[in-house]
C-alpha cells in the first residue's frame, strides 16, 4: 500500500474508533448496562448476605432445661419431652418462667403451645426479654392475641389486642405460635396465619433482648411448650428515594393510566380510648370512706365508655384480672364511680377506660395512688350551760370538753335532735362554733319558758365525722 492510501486507511480507523467509544457512551447514559450492573450488585449481596435462615436458638427440650434459666421454679417441668408450666393457685400477673437472656435485634421466636386448661387457660411469650422487670409479653387467652409489655418493673395492661377466634385458645389444641420483633413492629402468627400486626409506640419499645416463655398465674392453669426455634429476621426496610440517570436525548413521557377506583377504603382499627387523668375524693380517706374516683378521658370514636377502677394493673379483655373496686358507664367526660375505702394502709390502683360498644378496647391503666386512715370520731367527755338556770330571751353559752384522736380540731354543733349527718344538724340547730383545743364554746339566746333537751357534737374538722350525741337538759326561767 503507498502511503498515501495507507494514511487514508489510518484515518479511518481512527475516525472508527472515536465513533464506538461516542456509541458505548451514549448507550450506557441510556442504561443499556445497567442489567449488567444490577446482576453484580444482586451477586454481591448474596455472596455477602448473612445466612438468615440458620436458627440462633433451638430446643425441642429434649436434654430438660439446660439451655435455659428457670426463674419459675416448681412450677415449670418436663414431661415427655415438652415443658410444662403448672399454677395451682393464681395471682394474676405475668412473671418470667424460663428465658434465654441475649440481645438479638430483630428475630423470631416460633413455639408449639397447647393450653390444655385454667380459669382463662393464658400461656404467654416473651420477646425482647431484658430483665425480670423489662421484656414484651404476648398473652394468648379470652379469643385475642394481646401485648402487655413490662417497662422498668411495671407490668402494662393490655396495651393492644387483636381478635383471633372464639373460644381461642381451644382447650387442648396444639398451635404453632410465631413472634416477630422487628424495627418497632410485631407481628405475631398462629398457625401461618398473620393474627397480630401492631407497631410499638415509644414509650414502650424494646430494641433487643432474649425469649421467655410464661404464662398468667391464674388457678388450675396447665399450658405445654415445644419445638423452640429464634431465627433472625431482615430488618424493616426503607423505600429508597430512586437516583436520576441523565440521558444524551429526551425521552417522550408515556402516558399514565389511571389506576382503578378502588370500589372501598379499608376500615382502620379504632384507636382505644384515653385516661387522662383519675382523681380520688375524699383524699385521704378514713377507713369507712365512701370515696368517688372521677376519670376525665377521651374517645376517638363517637361512643361513650366504661370505666373500671381495679386493685391491680393486670388487666385482660375488658375485665380486671383480680378485683374491681367500681366501675360506671359514662357518655360524658369525666366518668365517676364510687368504692368504700374498706382497709387502711396505702393503695394504688388502676383506672381503664373501655369502649362502651367494644369493651374489649380499652385504654391503658391510669394510677392512682390513695391512703386510707383508720378513724377513731371525737368524743365529748362533758358539757355544761350557764347562767343555769337560764332566762328567757337572755344570752345562754354551751360549753363542751372534747377530745379526738386524729389531732385536728373540732366543729362543736349543738342540734335540737340527735340526728346529724356530715357535721350537720339534719334538724334544727341551736348554736355551733369550732376550735383546735378543748373546751369548745358556743352562744345561743334562750328559748321561752320551759325545760329543753338537746344533743351536743363534736365532729372532725376534716373528716366532718362526728362523735355519738351527748345529750343536755336546760331550764329556762
């Protein structure tokens, strides 16, 4: 070749050679690598993704109870190969029986449970266990599935509850009972069906922790675990926000399709109602007290609620575990009930506010604490008139000593019966004062003349409780 056509030819190739590398440009701006690029990614994440699928605990309880701590006692056992869990005589909280302490994230726990009987046949599982005093329970018992996490100690009453079926659990059935913690969310599924879906809210979350298995103490419970597997579990995943590839031309926008109406809106589960805040009155109270607990809560449906002030947090399915002190249907805020202060000592208790179409929704237990005092009422050991005898029409003056044994002071009522009622007259009164030292003194004007009877009182000045009636005879001139 002469080197003229030899220098055509090397412009060619040349000119070539810039014409591909434009082309492998413009076709990888428009994504024509991006399958390529995708396969890689996706054979990076399997060769570097964690083995989900290996368990992190299993135990069919085969070798006893040697894989995990037994805070139950007696109470737990094996029989048979399973673990059974016995309660002769309840209390009605929910206590770890045996737990594997760890700190997994995000993890499943997958049991075989039979509650074979009991007053509400109530076997219990545990994730995200910290502590004795700081773990989730998921209660299976009364048809629902309900979540009653325990924070620094304090045992919360049913704080959600999903339907499962009536009857649930079934004397005697066996269920396959999987938990998952995940991120805030729980999930719970009896027998691969997904029974439970409910995301945590912040003052109760739990990030990490082992499992436990438990049960509420109630009588005559006998509940059966079996085939314990924790498997860890993806992390909730994020939508990330999509990366704009630039393109060498425009592309034309396609035309989007309208989706269909969908022919109705799924129905939202209704929040439950609030206790916002629980007061007591008289407090404190006497020992005999009539006292009026008064609740102000909030409805997010248009219905009106049922209040029920309990002895303890325990709580389950609209119903106080142990006992009920008052309860009081209200479709007005506040909501009030009253209950006699029936022991002396310091109490709180438990104030829920449940739907009054759904009584099974129910609001988070509100405290109150109350100290009832024993009450001994004052006594009147003496009383006198003078002048004696007395004149018609003239200035007459009573005089108790008293004493009274809750160191407050008096409220002297003299009545012309013997009848009074929250340190009132209930009839007429002739004269009354009050005092914070004995004798107590009060001034009259003399009736017409004649011979009279009258009964003196000595009442508390808080408690408005009085003494028995000291009767007075006085004649007047």
């Amino acid at each position: 070749m002469n080197r003229r056509g030899q220098g055509a030819f090397e412009y060619v190739l040349l000119l070539g050679g810039v014409l591909l590398v434009v082309a492998v440009f413009i076709y990888t701006l428009q994504g024509g690598f991006a399958g390529v690029e995708d396969q890689v990614k996706q054979n990076q994440q399997l060769i570097f993704q964690p083995n989900l699928l290996a368990p992190l605990f299993e135990d069919d309880f085969s070798s006893g109870l040697t894989k995990w701590t037994n805070y139950g006692g007696s109470d737990w056992g094996i029989v048979a190969d399973d673990l059974v869990a016995t309660k002769t005589i309840g209390s009605g909280l929910i206590e770890p029986g045996v737990v594997v302490e760890n700190s997994w994230v995000d993890y499943s726990l997958s049991v075989r449970v039979s509650a074979v009987s009991g007053d509400l046949k109530a076997p219990v599982l545990l994730t995200r266990y910290r502590d004795a005093g700081n773990f989730y329970a998921i209660q299976l018992s009364d048809d629902y599935v309900v979540f009653r996490p325990k924070i620094n100690g304090v045992l919360s009453g049913s704080i959600h509850q999903e339907f499962v079926s009536n009857g649930f659990p079934v004397a005697g059935n066996t269920y396959l009972v999987k938990v998952i913690a995940a991120g805030d969310n729980l999930k719970v599924f009896i027998d691969d069906k997904l029974s439970f879906d409910y995301n945590v809210p912040v003052q109760y979350q739990i990030n990490s922790g082992g499992i436990g298995l438990s049960h509420l103490k109630t009588n005559n419970l006998n509940v059966v675990f079996d085939d314990v597997v924790v498997l860890k579990e993806k992390p909730p995943v994020s939508t990330p926000t999509p990366s704009i590839t630039p393109t060498a031309t425009s592309t034309p926008v396609p035309t989007t399709t309208p989706s269909p109406t969908p022919s109705g809106k799924p129905t939202a589960t209704p929040k439950p109602p609030v206790v916002k805040s629980i007061t007591a009155t008289p407090k404190p109270a006497l020992i005999g007290d009539s006292v009026e607990y008064s609740a102000v809560w909030t409805n997010p449906s248009t219905n009106g609620v049922l209040l029920k002030l309990c002895s303890s947090i325990d709580f389950n399915s609209g119903s106080c575990t142990e006992k009920e002190l008052c309860n009081a249907k209200s479709t007005e805020s506040p909501a009030s009930c009253k209950a006699i202060a029936s022991e002396v000592g310091s109490f709180k208790y438990y104030a829920y506010a449940c739907d009054s179409v759904d009584v099974t929704r129910c609001s988070v237990g509100k405290a109150i604490s109350l100290t009832v005092k024993d009450f001994k009422p004052p006594t009147i050991s003496s009383i006198i008139y003078a002048p004696k005898p007395a004149s018609a029409g003239k200035p007459i003056q009573y005089s108790i000593t008293w004493t009274n044994p809750s160191g407050e002071g008096v409220l002297f009522k003299l009545c012309s019966t013997n009848s009074i009622d929250l340190g009132e007259c209930v009839d007429s009164q002739i004269c009354a004062s009050s005092s914070v030292e004995s004798p107590t003194i009060c001034d009259s004007t003399a009736p017409a003349k004649g011979s009279y009877k009258y009964y003196a009182f000595a009442c508390d000045s808080i408690s408005k409780k009085c003494s028995p009636a000291k009767a007075i005879s006085i004649s007047v001139k």
